[in-house]
C-alpha cells in the first residue's frame, strides 16, 4: 500500500476513532439557545395572553413581545461533540451544569420553582401596571410559606393574612419578622390573622379580608444564627378592583415581568403605545415598577431578533452583556422602571428615537 494512502487511512481512523469518543464521553455541561416569543398583545395557544375584564380596554397594535431561553434538562447528559458544536455555534451559549441547576437541583425542582417565580412575576406585573396608570391597589402581608417541623406547622397557613404581631400592625413582609426577633427563643409571640379560607372568599368577592383571630405560638431557636423564629416566610397579596388574566402555558421564571406590565398598560389606555411597532424586551419586575436583570440576554436578543423585533428593552443591569453582541437590526433601549419603558416606547411610537437611552458595552 503506497505509505500516502495508508497515510490518509490512518489519519481517517483516527478521526473516527476521536469522534466516536467525543459521541461517548459525557460533560458537565448544559446548553442554552434561543426560545419562542410570545405577543403579549395578541394570544397563544388560540387564547388572549392578557384577559381583562370589569374595566374598558382599548384596542392595540404592533407587538409587545416577552422573550424566552431553552435550556436542556437537569438530567441531560451533553457528550464532548455536542458541547463542542455548542460553543462554536453563535446562536448557542455552553454553560456548566450548575449555572442552570445548582445545589443538584433535580429538573422537577427546576420547574417548580420557575413556575412560582412565573405566577409571583404575573402578580407584581399587574400591581406596577396599575400603579403606572394611578389605578389604587390594595395590598396585605400574608403567610407564603410555612416551614415542616416549626411551631407554625399546622397553626399557620399560606394565604392568611397577618394583620398584626403582638398588638403591632404590620405594613410590610419584613416588619413580621422585625416584631418576632424582638423575642428569645421559647417565648411566646402572638398572631393576628384572617385565615386563607375567608381571605380568598374575600378576595374573590372582590372585599377586603375582615374577621381577625389571635393565635399563639412559642418561639424555638433558628439553626444558623440563634434567633428567635416560628417558622413562615411573609409576603404580599393583594386585591384588584376588576379581573386581569394572564394566559400563557409552559413558561417558567420571573423575566417576562415587564412585557406583561406593559401590555396591561397598552390595553388600558387609550393611546397605542407602540404605534404598530414591533418591540420585544425582557426584565423582572416588581410591585413598585423596578425592573431587575435576567439571565441568557444573548439568547434573548437572537430569539427577538428572529421574530422581527427592532427595539428590544433591556434591563439596565443587562446592558453590557447585551451590547457586546447585538443582531444586526435591532436597537437596545436601557430600562430601570416601567415608567422608563413607556416614555420610551412614547420616543418609538412617535418615531422620535434619537433620544433613546441605549446600552454600550464594558
């Protein structure tokens, strides 16, 4: 055999040879590429994203997009060449393992977690949407969890609301916990509350929660620092005065928090906010209108960009990353607050874009 065909041969072989190893050894990767957007504007799954009912709405136009990432399972197993493909690919992004699921988090407790951040993430969406628009929301401190094998485990439950803490009225989820640490472990500390049950026939009825109960529990020890505990996580509810309806399937996670603000916004104002364009953007939210950073912007910004996005609202802690990579086509408009965001989309609607806020990179 002439030594260059058995050249050629060997090196074949050895190609074969490599790949059939990279196919079979696995690691400690996952990967992240760009997901579907969904109008939150228009409908999915032949449903309205956003139903409301009780107020007049008007009619909108253009796209108001929320943007999502697709990420391989907790229990994936990525093999060398896959990992390989992914890190030369552009619209792709290879991660380690535990950037996505730490702790060994499993992939259920991935999804459950995402999907309360999801249902929290619509809640504080509809507040700063109302507050944006000066419509009164009224809010109350309520139990959001409950912890096995504490004093509260049977005695409180998620969904009361905690109106008072030994005689003190409680504004806020943090003064809870203020009142109670007042104690030493072993004393007794007493709950003011209306129970879940009447608080949510309340709410339904659109009232708000009445007929309190004391409750008494006693105090033990917190494991990590000493302090007085009972053994909840407070947070806060609150109640509408006419129904908003988030409909949307198979999303998980807090980010899509300002695109639905603002498209409660869109729907219950007269003017068009976005004047039929098309905008995207991502961004947690919270009960004030604060807009707070995501994960996977790159994925994002592809994923928008594909759908036919030219203006993409990002959350100023997003900003470098984002403008280290931007698709050709699409601007970047740098948001704090739902109220940033709507003046600019008034600058967009109204084709006045040199006074947009963008993002620089570094």
């Amino acid at each position: 055999m002439p030594r260059r065909t058995a050249t050629m041969l060997a090196s074949t072989l050895i190609f074969i040879a490599l790949l059939c190893a990279g196919v079979f050894i696995t690691v400690p990767y996952s990967q992240m590429s760009p997901g579907p957007t969904v109008n939150t504007l228009g409908a999915a799954g032949g449903e309205p994203v956003l139903q409301i009912s009780g107020r007049t709405t008007y009619e909108t136009s253009g796209h108001l997009n929320m943007t999502t990432v697709r990420v391989t399972g907790a229990d994936y197993n990525m093999n060398l060449v896959e990992a390989v493909y992914g890190w030369l690919a552009h619209d792709n992004v290879v991660v380690p393992h535990d950037t996505l699921y730490p702790d060994g988090k499993t992939e259920e407790q991935s999804t459950q977690e995402n999907a309360e951040e999801f249902t929290q993430s619509q809640e504080s969406a509809k507040v700063a949407a109302l507050r944006q628009l000066n419509i009164p929301v009224k809010s109350r401190v309520v139990v959001s969890a409950v912890i096995k094998g504490t004093p509260s485990e049977n005695r409180l439950h998620a969904g009361d609301v905690i109106r008072a803490v030994d005689g003190t009225a409680v504004k806020e989820p943090g003064d809870v916990g203020k009142l109670v640490v007042k104690h030493t472990p072993g004393e007794n500390v007493v709950f003011t509350i209306v129970p879940a049950k009447a608080a949510a026939a309340a709410e339904k009825a659109g009232k708000e929660p009445a007929g309190t109960e004391k409750l008494t529990l006693t105090t033990v020890k917190a494991a990590k620092d000493g302090r007085a505990i009972v053994g909840i996580q407070a947070g806060t509810d609150h109640t509408f005065p006419f129904s908003i309806d988030i409909n949307l399937a198979d999303v998980g996670g807090p980010s899509a928090g300002l695109m639905f603000a603002l498209g409660i916004v869109d729907k219950l104002t007269p003017a068009d906010l976005t004047g039929g364009k098309f905008v995207a953007g991502t961004g947690t939210i919270d009960d004030q209108g604060k807009v707070g950073p995501i994960g996977g912007i790159e994925m994002k910004l592809v994923g928008a960009r594909n759908a036919g996005a030219r203006y993409f609202l990002t959350p100023r802690d997003n900003c470098a990353a984002a403008a280290s990579d931007i698709p050709a086509g699409l601007t970047l408009v740098k948001v704090n607050t739902i109220a940033d965001a709507a003046k600019s989309l008034e600058r967009i609607r109204s084709g006045d874009t040199k006074g947009l806020v963008g993002c620089s990179a570094g």
